[in-house]
C-alpha cells in the first residue's frame, strides 16, 4: 500500500496522464490543486478544481468531466472535515459560523458526488472504479454530515448511505479480485458506518476483512491497520470481550510504538432500542426513540416554550450508563451525571430494552448509555 496510507483522501485520477495527453492547461490546474492538497490546503484548491470543471464542461462532457466532478467533490468533503476537526476550543458564535460553512461545504460535496455519478452512468461507465469509489465518498458525507431535519428524514439519509456503500463494495468485488486501496479504504469507512451506528453485528465482519486484507498486502505490522485495530478494540470493549481488547491494544502498541491502553467507551445505544423508557418525572424525555416519535427534541422544547411563563426552558442532558444482558434487557444503571433524579434515572433505565448483541452464534453482554434530557422550566 502506498506510504501516504489509506486513512488519507485518494482524488481520482488528479493530475493523470490522461488529463495532460487530452488538455494540457487543465493538466497544469490538476498539478497545482495536487500540491495544495498534499499541505493540506483545501479552501485554497477548490476554485482551481471549479476551473477544471467548468474547463471540461465547456469542452466535452466525458469521462474527463465527471473525474473533475470527482475530484471537487473530495475537495469540498476535505474542507468540512477540517473545519469539523477545528471546532474545539472555538467559542459559540465561532462554531456556528463554522458549522453553518461546513454544512454549506458538505452540501457541495454531496450535490458533486451525485452529479459525477450521474455523468458516469451516462456514459455506461457505471461498472467502474472511479464510480465504485464516488459512491463510497458521497456515503461518507452523508453519515457524517447530513442530518435530516426530522427522524423520518434521518433514516432516510442513512439508508440512502448504507445503500451507496454496499453498491460501492459489489461494484469494486466484481472489478477486481484482490481489493484495490480504494474499495479497503471504503470497506474501512462502511465499517465505522456501522460502528457509529451501533450495529457492531455489520460492523465487526467489515474490520475483519479490512484486517484480513491490509495484513496479506503489507503484513502485520503495516500502520494501515490502526484505524481498523482501533475500532476493533471500541467494539470488543462494548460487547464485553475484555480480554480481546487488551490483546488489541498490546498489537497497537506494537505497531505505533508507543503504549496503547483501552480506552472504556460507552455508546449511546438509542439506535438499538426496543423500547427506552423515561422516569415518571414530568420534564424528562428521551431522544431518538424511532421515527415516527412524537416527542422528539426539536418538538419538546418548543412545547416547553409554550408552556414556561417567562418562554425560556434550561434543557439538561443527563447520562445513565447501562449493561445489556445476552437478551437485551438492562441488568446494570448507573446514573453518570449527579442530580437528584438519579434513582428515577436508574430505575428507568434497568425497565429498558434493547436489540441483544450476537455474533457468530454467541450472545453476549453489551456496554452503552442512556441519555435523557430534562426540561427544567
């Protein structure tokens, strides 16, 4: 695998030898969008690729035309990540104008990603790499970025995503029959998919066959691994394989040299719920229960608003970490956030249910959170 590792962005086809051979000026734009990439300069390469883009529209809407789509959409993905990395430490109004340009770039890349598979498919060019990859990306921006405005349109997103990567993963299988650096790289990301998401059942087999791979292509001790082992690690913690993870972590420190430790990781497992129930105390909700909850956040608040005389209501969020039995019932509550509704928090969470974890056969305990919010007005 190439020394920059898969973790980095792969634009397609920047700076190739067919742009030079069919455009020379826009091949001398490619080379100074790939310098700018490789210092991390993004903002900066975006309207060069807008030049490349509208250059080949104006030539001949080919195969050219819709790289180019390809390789702006990635840059405008780019963007947002590193602002979205940015975010730390900013004050409110900082983040919001942030948020409001990474919204506004994530939007960019997603219309980008769409139209350059849309130009593939009109040149029957579908069953293809570069297409394979596209989708795979625009899934990533997806997932990581669009965010319905309500549940139902939520779940749609993540299903248009989980669509797109599995499409993108049968393309690249059928192309190839040793997977390429693009399809790891997209097996690695449909695997956080669902890492993110809590489906650890979708997520573990990805891992394992991005391991599985990286290992026969560079060994076992090749760098691309970490993300991987890491995630691996997350997931044997949750699902109460102890022993796995600490195993996890010595390899990682073998790796990067440096001591790895488990790092305790509590997911909220709303995603997976069969049932969340709230205390008895007026004020308390849960988010995200399915999608057709009334009482979602947005809507709660708002009737609070309402209701509250003086129209302002302080929303608190408070934590139960929780232990999932082998049958998906709650067998340990420990309310994390100090409050006086602790025990009320508690006994909810215990009368909770969730989608029991099993994989290969084998039930297993599941560690996670609950987490309520309460409209104190």
């Amino acid at each position: 695998m190439k020394k920059t590792g898969l973790v980095g962005i792969i634009i397609f086809a920047l700076a190739a030898t067919s742009f030079a051979q069919d455009n020379p000026d826009t091949a001398a734009l490619n080379q100074r969008i790939a310098a700018l990439y490789q210092q991390g300069k993004f903002k900066e390469a975006i309207p060069i690729a807008e030049k490349v883009v509208g250059a080949e529209k104006r030539r001949e809407k080919g195969e050219i035309y819709a790289m180019a789509l390809s390789n702006l959409a990635q840059l405008q993905k780019k963007y947002a990540e590193q602002l979205a990395g940015s975010l730390a430490g900013k004050d409110i109004r900082q983040r919001v104008l942030y948020v409001d340009e990474i919204s506004e770039s994530a939007g960019k890349a997603k219309k980008l990603f769409g139209e350059a598979v849309d130009q593939f498919r009109t040149l029957n060019l579908e069953e293809s790499m570069p297409v394979a990859s596209a989708k795979a990306e625009l899934a990533s921006v997806v997932y990581h970025f669009i965010v319905g405005k309500t549940a139902v349109e939520a779940r749609g997103e993540i299903d248009n995503a989980e669509k797109l990567y599995l499409e993108s993963i049968d393309t690249f299988d059928r192309l190839t029959p040793t997977p390429s650096d693009l399809e790891l790289k997209a097996i690695l990301s449909f695997g956080d998919f669902y890492r993110h998401y809590v489906n650890f059942e979708k997520a573990i087999p990805l891992f394992e066959r991005y391991i599985a791979a990286v290992e026969h292509k560079d060994g076992p001790k090749s760098k691309d691994l970490i993300p991987a082992l890491r995630a691996m690690m997350e997931i044997y913690f949750i699902t109460d394989r102890d022993d796995d993870a600490k195993m996890t972590a010595d390899r990682l420190s073998s790796i990067t040299g440096k001591e790895e430790v488990v790092v305790p990781v509590w997911p909220t497992l709303t995603m997976r719920s069969r049932g969340i129930i709230s205390p008895k105390e007026s004020g308390f909700f849960h988010v995200g229960v399915s999608d057709n909850d009334s009482n979602d956040i947005h809507s709660m608040i708002a009737l609070a608003a309402e209701m509250s005389s003086t129209g302002r209501v302080a929303t608190k969020k408070l934590t139960v970490h929780v232990v999932v039995g082998e049958n998906g019932e709650v067998v340990e509550a420990k309310a994390t956030t100090v409050s006086k509704y602790d025990k009320q928090l508690e006994e909810a969470a215990l009368a909770s249910k969730f989608r029991a974890f099993s994989y290969n056969g084998v039930a297993r305990k599941m560690r996670g959170s609950i987490v309520y919010s309460y409209l104190d007005r």
